[in-house]
C-alpha cells in the first residue's frame, strides 16, 4: 500500500484531534460544528431541514448496504432518513467521539468504521450507495481524488455516490478572494480546500456525473442577509423552491453543490 504524504496525514491528524476534542462536543444547544458552520436560527430551520432531505432523491429507495463517509455523529434528525430504507449504515469516520455518537443514535442499524476515506476496510462493489457531506473539502488538496476514487470503488455498478461539495467559483467566494488583497484572512478552524466544479468531470472515466444546486448561502451569509423572523422565513422558502426549480441555473450562486457520482456498469 503507497504511504500517504505528510502534508495528508497532518490534515488527518488536525481534523481528528478537533472533531474529538471539541468539533462534537455541545457548545450550548448544539455542537461546535453546528454553532460554526449552521444556520441554526429559527427562520433557516425549514430551509436547512428541506436542503438536507434533497439528498433522498438520489438515493435507492432500499438496499443492504449504505456508506456514510465521515458519518459525525449522524448530527441532524434529517440524516437518518438517508438509511431508512437499507439494512445497515456503515459509518466511517476518524473521530472516535463522532462514532461514539452515531452508535448512540443507530444501535444495530449501523456498522462503526473508525479509518481513513483514503484506506476503506471494504470490498469493491460492496454498497448500494455512499453518501458524503461536507467531507472531501476537509482532505488534503492532493489527497482528494484518492477519496472520491475510493468510495467509487466500494459502490455498485449502476448505484450512486453522493457528495455534498463547496463551490469556490460562486459569486460571493469570487468577491472574496478579491477582497483578501486589501483585507487579512483569518485562519479557519479546520483544513479547507475546494476544487473547481469542473474538477469533478475528471470521475466520468468511472461514473456519470451530474452537479446541481443543494443550497445556495453558507450559514455566514445567511446569518448576515436574513433577517430571523417570518420574513426572512418567507425569503429561504422563496430559495430554496428557485433552487428545486432551477437546480443547475442556479450552480454559479451555489454555495454547496451536490455532486451525483452514479457508477458505471462493466462493460462487456
């Protein structure tokens, strides 16, 4: 097996050390993944609550085996319904704490992987379909095609891999980056690298690739432009129906982009 690179490991070793010793620990009526990087104020809870089930569309309607890469600890109620129909839910994380969490909530529903997306314990065509949100960003910039290749790898022929990606190409992250040269930039908490979308054109040699809109605004910014009343209620709800309308029009304002990996079959 090729050793990872140093610079892979250390991001590893960053984000476990954070997830284990803070990233999934409450921080008041939530995580301190949630208080960073949710939208958990009353106006957004329709709207997260809907763009987190837009994931169920892609998925089997049942199956034995469902693959969720970098599971947490299953944080959110509107993730469980991802594995309602499959026998088990295998859950792979590197965070001892966030396994610890997700058994809480599975019991017997679910299989507890504690190992790397780079090195998966599984044989090929394994599952009936993977799941991974708001993980690839978190590895290594180099390390990234390795991963998805890997979760490709142990997913059926003719089943989908589903990711939940950023998209460092949106307007906002445009204005951004323009901004960074008058204004410093504070660290984050955790390693972030997002590729291009067109990056991900580089699976199709494997999978049938399609990218649509899964939500607009980061938590940040919806914090910041909406307001936390009915209004601001009335406008998420007025998005998210344009994203459900118009779910590739809308990709170059789109803050998260799902990414439908459905593999290949074999060619005879």
């Amino acid at each position: 097996m090729k050793q990872q690179n140093p610079q892979t490991i250390a991001v590893e070793e960053s984000l476990r050390d954070f997830y284990n010793s803070k990233g999934w620990k409450a921080d008041g009526e939530h995580s301190k993944d949630a208080s960073l990087w949710e939208d958990t104020r009353n106006c957004a809870q329709e709207y997260v609550s809907r763009c987190r089930l837009r994931v169920c569309r892609y998925l089997p309607s049942q199956g034995n085996f469902i693959l969720d890469a970098a599971s947490g600890p299953v944080q959110y109620k509107e993730y469980l319904a991802y594995s309602s129909g499959f026998s088990k839910r295998i859950c792979v994380d590197i965070s001892e704490e966030a396994l610890k969490q997700a058994e809480a909530k599975l019991g017997n529903k679910g299989q507890y992987l504690q190992c790397s997306i780079l090195d998966l314990p599984l044989p090929t065509d394994h599952v009936d379909a993977a799941v991974s949100i708001h993980t690839i960003y978190h590895i290594e910039a180099s390390a990234q095609e390795k991963a998805v290749r890997q979760l490709l790898r142990v997913t059926k022929p003719g089943h989908p891999l589903l990711v939940i990606y950023a998209n460092p190409d949106r307007w906002s992250s445009r204005l951004a980056r323009i901004l960074t040269f008058w204004l410093s930039r504070a660290p984050g908490e955790v390693y972030y690298h997002a590729h291009p979308l067109r990056w991900w054109r580089k699976f199709s040699d494997e999978a049938e690739v399609d990218i649509v809109t899964w939500r607009t605004l980061t938590a940040k910014v919806s914090r910041i432009l909406i307001p936390d009343n009915k209004f601001g209620s009335l406008i998420l709800r007025a998005l998210y129906q344009m994203e459900d309308r118009f779910p590739r029009l809308l990709l170059p304002f789109a803050a998260y982009p799902l990414i439908v990996l459905k593999k290949k079959k074999p060619t005879p």
